[in-house]
C-alpha cells in the first residue's frame, strides 16, 4: 500500500537499504520486462523459415510488441497516477508473463503478433511508472545515477532474455526458446514483488480527477526541450533496433554462415551499454547532458560505420561502440525528461516512452524494408541519417551550459 503521509519525503539516500532495494527490485523488473519483449530479436532468422515469413515480416514480431507497449504506456501512466508505481509495475509484469508464456503456442503469424501485442500493452506498465518511481524515492541528488542504473538493468534484461533464446533455438526450436524466457521472467517478476519498498513520496491523484490527469499532458506537449527529448527516443531507439533486428540476417548468410547460438553472442556488446548509460550519467554533471547526448549520438555513428567492414571482429567491434552511444544517449534523454518536468512527471515519462518504442516499432518495421532492396550497406545509410537528424534536433532544441548542468538530476514538482 502508497503512504500518503503529509510529512515530506526527501527521498532514500545513495548507499541506504532503501536505496538498494529499489535499484534491485528495478534490476528485477527490467529483466523481466525487457527479457520477454526482445527474447525473438536474436532468433528472428529461426522464426521467418519455420513460419515462412520475410524477413520484415519476422521483424513484425518486435514491432508487435513495441507498439503495443508504446500506445499503452500513457493509459498505464495514469493508473499509476491512481493506484501507485509498485502496484501498477506488479500487475504489469503477472499479466505480460502469462501472455508471454503463451505466445509461443500461437498456431498461425497472426495469432502470434496479436498475442506479442498484448504482452506489450501488459509490459507497458513498467517503463509507465519506473522513472517516476525513482524521482519520487530516491534523493534528488542521486536521481540521475539511479536512473542510470536503471537503464543499465533494462539492458541486463534485454541481454539475457536474447542468450537464453539463440542458444535454445537451435536445440529446441524457437517456441521452446520463447517460453524459457518467460519462465525466467516469471521468477524476475516475483523477485521485484519481493523487494520493491512501499512508495513514500507518491500523492495519488483520484479517479474523480480525470481532466486533471489529461491537462498533465499539456505542459509536456508545449515543452520544446521536451519535445526534442521525444525526438531523441523515436529516432535512436528506431536505429537501435533496426540494425540489431537484421543483423543476424547478414550473420547467418554466406560468409559468415553463423548459426543461431553465435548470432545470439553479438548482444553480449549490450553489457557495453551497462557501463555506458551510468558513466554517460555521470559525465553530465560536469559537461553538461547535451555535451554528452550529442557525444553518445557520434559514437552510434561511428560504430555503424564500423559495420560496414567484412571482418567478422570489426562488425562486432562495431556493434559494440554503436550499443555504448546509443546506451548513453538513452541514459540521458530518459533522466533529463524526469528533470525537466515540473508536473506530470509520470505523463511525461510516458510520452518519452511512447516515442522510444514508436520509433523501435514503425522504424524497426521500415528498416526491414530498407534491408530487403538495398542490403545491409543500404540500411547503414539510412541509419545514420537518422541518427544526423537526432543530432541536428538535439542541438536546435535541448539547452546547453549551466543550466544544463545544475538540472541534472534535480527532483521538481
């Protein structure tokens, strides 16, 4: 149960039991979310020859799920808004696990993609309500690590779920995969109900006030800086995804001919992405979050460009400076989007996530395309054109210098 107390809550101090048992309980939630929704990314090669489908067809499978999770985050941020973070994440990760577990007895493609649909809405709810779960009990002063250490657990997740499945693909078939990872999930989502501390700092808003709730949105939809921060989302997180989604196409064609298993082993360079979401964190209290937005962003681009080469250890060396920028930048624009709000944080906490898993949907769709008529160098060029974009919109609409700085971090509202 959320205390309403009206004394006021400063929030668990780095290094307190409170402290630790968010971040594990969120480590918790991460996997368990994070494991389930890209468990088919590395096996999409398996999945388009058993169900006979393309290869954008196969990335349907991501883009199902993403859209799904990117048009209910802002429903889920509001039933947060009413019934608490804790509860809302908790409901999230049972009902996800339960449509994860059977999605993988789909008998036709269709039934699979409504089926990844729904273990979207139901995944939603934790990207909903987590960010503004740690701004509201964590202290300000560690928010912006904590949230660091947050995406840094999402990528833990994301890594698993995708080992587990390449490796027991190609032992058992995908569905066997699939399932596995959901049954690992479930074990993640009884952890965080375990552990994850009652919320302190959370005020409720009642179920009466529902046009307060949608005027919380406009403040969040005027916001330039915000609005450049939703940008960031769509277009990173699309290229993100897109060149992990047909990668493992190119990998598992002549020359290469890798096998599920060691397609599976190229997202071992997420761990790169651990370390860089928190050491982006830090590195913007001293030069400032656009600095190492617009950093994060050069490296995406120079790990692409890496890509390109027909050595097996550059692609891969690559792909893992290509994670760690993009890790970065994701690090940043999703803990200045807390900062920068000074009401509805959960709202826009929710529009960022909107836009980061539309881009990862309609983007990561599109780029199937792309690959399809202009192979893998044809799909490099269009990714980092999106990535220049992301740029260029970074520095016309996200502020720089002191003010940057001393925001970091800082819990409003």
């Amino acid at each position: 149960m959320d205390n309403t107390e009206r004394q006021p809550w400063q929030g668990h101090r780095k290094g307190s039991a409170g402290y630790r048992r968010i971040l594990l309980a969120l480590l918790l939630a991460g996997i368990a979310t994070f494991a389930q929704l890209y468990s088919v990314q590395g096996i999409l090669p398996l999945l388009a020859r058993d169900l006979r489908i393309t290869a954008a067809e196969a990335g349907l499978t991501i883009s199902a799920a993403t859209i799904g999770l990117a048009l209910a985050v802002l429903p889920w941020s509001f039933v947060a808004d009413r019934y608490g973070r804790v509860r809302t994440m908790g409901a999230a990760i049972v009902a996800a696990t339960v449509l994860g577990l059977a999605a993988p007895l789909a008998p036709t493609f269709p039934t699979l993609l409504i089926l990844r649909v729904a273990e979207g809405i139901a995944l939603a709810g934790v990207p909903a309500s987590a960010i503004a779960y740690l701004n509201e009990e964590i202290s300000r002063l560690s928010a912006a690590v904590a949230a660091g250490a947050y995406v840094a657990g999402t990528t833990l997740g994301g890594l698993l779920g995708r080992l587990l499945a390449g490796p027991l693909a190609d032992l058992a078939g995908w569905r066997v995969a699939a399932m596995s990872v959901s049954a690992v999930a479930a074990v993640a989502a009884a952890g965080f109900l375990l552990l994850a501390p009652p919320t302190r700092g959370f005020r409720p808003v009642r179920a009466g006030n529902f046009p307060l709730l949608l005027a919380r949105l406009l403040p969040q939809l005027r916001d330039r800086r915000l609005l450049g921060l939703y940008a960031q989302a769509f277009l990173l997180m699309g290229s993100f995804v897109s060149a992990y989604n047909y990668l493992g196409f190119r990998l598992e064609a002549p020359p290469y001919l890798l096998p599920a298993t060691a397609v599976a082993l190229i997202f071992l360079a997420y761990l790169a992405g651990t370390v860089s979401s928190r050491s982006a964190a830090g590195l913007s209290a001293t030069l400032g979050r656009r600095r190492v937005l617009l950093g994060s962003i050069l490296l995406m681009l120079a790990g692409l460009a890496a890509t390109l080469a027909p050595a097996l250890p550059v692609i891969l060396a690559g792909l893992t400076v290509f994670t760690a920028g993009f890790f970065g930048a994701h690090s940043i624009a999703s803990g200045w989007t807390g900062s920068l709000a000074v009401s509805g944080r959960a709202q826009a906490a929710s529009l960022y996530n909107l836009s980061y898993y539309a881009g990862s949907s309609i983007l990561g769709w599109a780029a199937g395309l792309v690959f399809q008529q202009a192979a893998w160098a044809g799909l490099v060029l269009a990714l980092a054109v999106v990535c220049l974009v992301s740029a260029v919109l970074a520095m016309a609409l996200l502020p720089q210098g002191t003010a940057d700085r001393t925001s970091a971090g800082i819990r409003t509202g």
